[in-house]
C-alpha cells in the first residue's frame, strides 16, 4: 500500500469511495496502524523479546458482509480495480498480489473453523510501503477486526494478531514473527508494548517522550535493497540452526550469561561462524530489550539512546541486515548529537529510529537529510513517532 500521508483521517473518504465502488455505504470503517519497534529487532521468531509502538500512520477498511463466497477488494493506493476472489476456494500462496493480504486473513478465518462467508472491502492506508513500518501487518489487522465484528466472531486482539500473522506466514508465504500483528492490532496510545513472543503476554510502557523533552524521529531511507530477497528466511533457518546444536527449544531460553560458554558450544559443534553471530545478536537484543525497560521504569529515558546504537552495530555485524544508507543515518545523526540511533524492522533498507532532543530534532533531521545529498543518496522521509493506539472501530 502508499502512503498517501502522515495519518491524516482518511475514513469519510474510504467509506464515500466503498459506496462509489460497491453501490452501498459500508456496514463499518476499521482501523489498524502501522508500527516502529524501539528495541528487539529479528527476536521475535525466536520466541524472545520486543518492544514495538504504533504509528499514527494507518490502514484503513470500509467493510460490509456479503451472503455469498465472493470476496471483493479494492484498495485506493494500487493501480488497478476490484480484486474478485472465492472465499471458499482461496488457495495458499496462489499469485493473489497485494490481495493476498486481505484475502489471507480470509483464509486464516476460515481455517480456524470461523464463518466467513464473503465481504466487500475497500482499503487505503498512509503505512509508507517498504519503510520497514508493517504496511503488511495493518492490512492484515484492520481486515480481521473487521469481520470479526461483522461476523461477531468474538476473537480478542491478541487472536486477531495471530491468525494474521498466520495470512502471511501460510498464505503469502513470508516467514515473519508475531511483533508485527501484536503492536498493530494491541498497542496502546502514549505507551510502547513490551511483548514476550513465546507466550505473549504484554505489558503496556509509558512512553511519553514529550515529557522528557525528547523526540524518536523516523527516518525512512526510501530505498529496498534486492538483497533482502530471502534474507529473512534465512537468518530464521540460521537461529533455528543455533537452537537446536545448543538443545534448546528456542535462541530466548540462552541467558545473556551464558552467551560465550554457548558461543564455544556451538564452535565445538563445528556451527558456523554465522550461525555463531546470529546467535550473540539474538541474546545480546534479547538482553537489550530488558536493559531498555528497565530504564524506562526508572524514568532514565536518554540513556536507552547508547543502547539503540549498540543495537544496531550488532544487526550491522552479526545479523548484517544493515545497509549504507542505515548506517549513514546512525553515524550522521549521532555525529549530530543524536543521543542513539538504529535501524528499524527487517532491513536491507527501510527505515531507522533516532533519539534526540526535542529543541535539536529539526537540527540532527537536516544533519541526516545533508549527509545523504554527499553520499548521492536522495532525500530521506523523516517525521516524529507518535505512541498511537492500535486497531478499532471507526
């Protein structure tokens, strides 16, 4: 999906173009956000620990039920008209294209033995695609509270996020954790969600960083490296790998402790040096997410600034998900006087996250926009992320 702006309110708009589109106004308009992760990058399918907050930035769905099996979706930010599919004969990773996401949650329902006949829908959203913010996930979210509702399926949040992370891991065929479907469909506004992905539960955070007189910017780099092209998956395969030589169900159960006694393991299990280093990032970020909460519970806000930096050397050096223009955007806003900067999401491009004060914000964001005009990079995206509830009616 676009972005078609900064999550301005595009819900009269969806719900005039549902009636133009489909002959009669919708039964509801939904909501789902987008999300930035503050700490706890490529943890997630290791069963560890994240802490993502929503963005103002959303996915929006006019939605009506249909009696029949069809499926109809439209959305206002991709060329082209009404994507028309079966509901009842949706088929897993079938060439459905950006449909695939809506037409997935469908197929998810379903699976999981939920009445879902068919639906009209129509979507836009202000998620910037290949940003690394989940436009994916929003699209996912907001289509499954929809017809939860509709349907009166009586699934909580935490169930939604489920069954679309299921949409995209079986039915579009991306092998991405749980985070992404969490903070969309659970997050709370003015808060950060610290989420264990093995069991999930949650707990909210305070993150009032206007109280503290500091900002988190985003900075999108606009750029998608091909590189990232089953990156993922295999620095999945990789984890998994490092798991089971060292006999545990999962890279989170590693104490931070017991990281170099478990990186001599694996040498002696004759591992790779990769498997090794995607092992130290997962138990190092792990521990990184503990460190932040901690602070934040003791109100030392800027000092999570350092920890963001020395997260993101270790996805540049150990899980290497970084890119040149990540890594200008670290270097140049700390040389700036950014008190901590990483990149954010999967990688391979997309975006970073930048600590500063809230009186140098304008400064650090030129500092960055600079020193991509000298390297022959264009202009970065960059705006404030704003703790933003999750999805909802309306």
């Amino acid at each position: 999906m676009g972005a078609a702006g900064d999550g301005g309110d595009v819900t009269a708009a969806v719900a005039e173009q549902f009636q133009r589109l489909y002959g009669a106004a919708p039964e509801g308009v939904w909501a789902a956000p987008g999300r930035v992760n503050l700490i706890g990058e490529h943890t997630d399918y290791n069963d560890g620990f994240v802490m993502p907050l929503a963005l103002p930035h959303r996915a929006v769905a006019a939605v009506s039920r249909r009696k029949d099996h069809v499926l109809r979706v439209h959305s206002a930010d991709i060329p082209g008209g009404i994507v028309q599919l079966d509901a009842a004969a949706l088929v897993p990773l079938s060439d459905t294209g950006w449909a695939a996401y809506p037409a997935g949650v469908v197929w998810a329902l379903r699976e999981a033995g939920h009445e879902v006949a068919g639906a009209d829908i129509h979507l836009a959203s202000t998620v910037p695609t290949g940003a690394g913010l989940s436009s994916s996930a929003a699209l996912e979210v907001v289509t499954a509270l929809a017809l939860n509702d509709l349907y009166e399926l009586g699934l909580n949040a935490t169930e939604l996020a489920v069954l679309a992370q299921r949409a995209e891991n079986d039915f579009v065929g991306v092998p991405c954790g749980v985070m992404d479907q969490m903070a969309s469909a659970c997050c709370a506004e003015g808060h950060a969600l610290h989420l264990d992905t093995r069991d999930l539960t949650q707990r909210q955070v305070p993150f009032d960083l206007a109280a503290h007189g500091l900002r988190l910017l985003v900075v999108d780099t606009r750029v998608k490296h091909e590189l990232g092209d089953g990156a993922y998956a295999e620095r999945r395969a990789g984890c998994e790998a490092g798991a089971r030589a060292l006999g545990v169900p999962a890279l989170r159960d590693i104490p931070y402790g017991e990281l170099p006694a478990a990186l001599d393991r694996l040498a002696a299990a004759g591992e790779s040096g990769t498997v090794r280093a995607y092992t130290r990032h997962v138990v190092t970020e792990n521990h990184r997410v503990e460190r932040v909460i901690a602070l934040l519970d003791a109100g030392d806000v800027r000092a999570v600034g350092p920890i963001l930096t020395e997260g993101h050397a270790s996805l540049r050096d150990d899980l290497r998900v970084s890119c040149a223009e990540l890594d200008l955007v670290v270097t140049s806003a700390t040389a700036a006087g950014a008190l901590g900067a990483r990149m954010t999401g999967g990688g391979f491009g997309g975006s970073a996250i930048v600590l500063v004060e809230a009186d140098t914000s304008d400064a650090t964001a030129k500092s960055v926009t600079e020193a991509f005009a000298a390297a022959g990079y264009a202009a970065p995206r960059i705006f404030p992320a704003i703790p933003s509830r999750g999805a909802h009616r309306g």
